[in-house]
C-alpha cells in the first residue's frame, strides 16, 4: 500500500517505554507513591505541605500523568505512522490533561487543600 509504512523496533520500544512509563508512574502518584518525584512536592516544607490535601492532589495527578501516558503512545503512534488525526488526538488528550490538572485544584479549591479554622 501506498504510504503505509510499519513501525520499526526501536519505534516500537519507545513508543511502550514511554507511554507505559507514565502509566506505571500516574498509578504510583494516584497511590500515594513517587510522590517526590511531582514537581515542587519534595522541596515543600512540612508546614506547606500540611496546607494540602495530599491524597485528592495525588489521585488528580494521577489520574492526569496516566491519561498523558494513553496522549503519549496515541501521539508516538501516530507520528511514527503518519498517521495526523491519531497525532493530533494524542496531543489534545496531553493537552487537555495539562490544563484540567492546573484549572481543576483552581475551581474546586476545598477539596485540594486544607484551611484550618
């Protein structure tokens, strides 16, 4: 076929290294684990860190870093075969979950952090 060109094995290996890794990661920070590894989560303070509800922040980012994973291998796929609509709906999964993860602890500012009274 005209224009159809397989993948090779080194695409195929970065295309599952990169996209199960954020998977296995999203599922590590939606459990409460790796989370020093979010950014600027490790170089809070206790008393900051206090301010946060810790595990609604995680099941977000979570939740977000595994669907960036299913963005990135749709996105990796797509490139490597081609492929711009699969491409382009990668692109928009990660850049949909980019900006519900800033917009999202924005609106719902209760649930992710904690005022004392």
């Amino acid at each position: 076929m005209k224009g159809v060109e397989s993948m090779n094995f080194f695409e195929i290996v970065l295309t599952l290294a990169i996209s199960l890794g954020a998977v296995v990661w999203g599922v590590n920070i939606y459990n409460q684990k790796g989370t020093w590894f979010l950014a600027g989560w490790n170089t809070m303070s206790k008393e900051e860190k206090a301010a946060y509800n810790e595990k609604a922040i995680c099941h977000l980012f979570g939740k977000c870093v595994v669907f960036c994973g299913i963005g990135a291998f749709l996105l990796l796929y797509g490139s490597f075969n081609h492929n711009d609509y699969i491409l382009c709906v990668g692109l928009g999964i990660i850049a949909i979950m980019i900006i519900l993860s800033i917009i999202i602890p924005k609106i719902n500012s209760k649930k992710y952090r904690q005022y004392k009274s």
